[in-house]
C-alpha cells in the first residue's frame, strides 16, 4: 500500500483535468458529464498502478478522479466572475 502515499502521482491530475478540458472544448460529450468521466480516468489509471489489489486500485483510482474533479471546479470557479 506504499503507492498510495507515492507524490509522483499526483502528477496524473493535471493529465485528466487538461484531459478534461480538451474534452469540453470540443464538445464531444456535454459538460454535466465530465466529472463521471475524470471518475473513470482515474479507476482506469489506477487500475495500471495497483499491481492487481482491488482495494488499492479502487483506492488510488478514485482518489485521482475525485482530486481531477476538485481541481477542475476550483479553476472553473475562480474563472467565473
């Protein structure tokens, strides 16, 4: 259970919000959806970092989708005037 305190993936948010972004500015899917898919980015991405333990990869994967979502409503927050 080492990984999950591991800094270096936290480097993985900035990859699904700017993911995220790309998304919303091509419109393929409507925004009420995006934070079910950052959820899903990062089940995914965590399922390849957890060396095959369920709890872990469910622990980092939602972790990281649920960091992805908060930083994409900070930015979209401080934006809006």
């Amino acid at each position: 259970m080492e990984i999950i305190l591991d800094p270096r993936y936290a480097a993985i948010v900035p990859v699904i919000v700017a993911m995220l972004g790309v998304i919303k500015s091509a419109q393929i899917i409507p925004n009420r959806y995006l934070p079910l898919l950052a959820l899903l980015a990062g089940l995914i991405i965590g399922g390849f970092l957890a060396d095959g333990d369920v709890i872990e990869w469910l622990i980092i994967g939602g972790g990281l989708g649920a960091s992805a979502i908060g930083v994409h409503s900070g930015i979209k927050n401080s934006l809006q005037k």
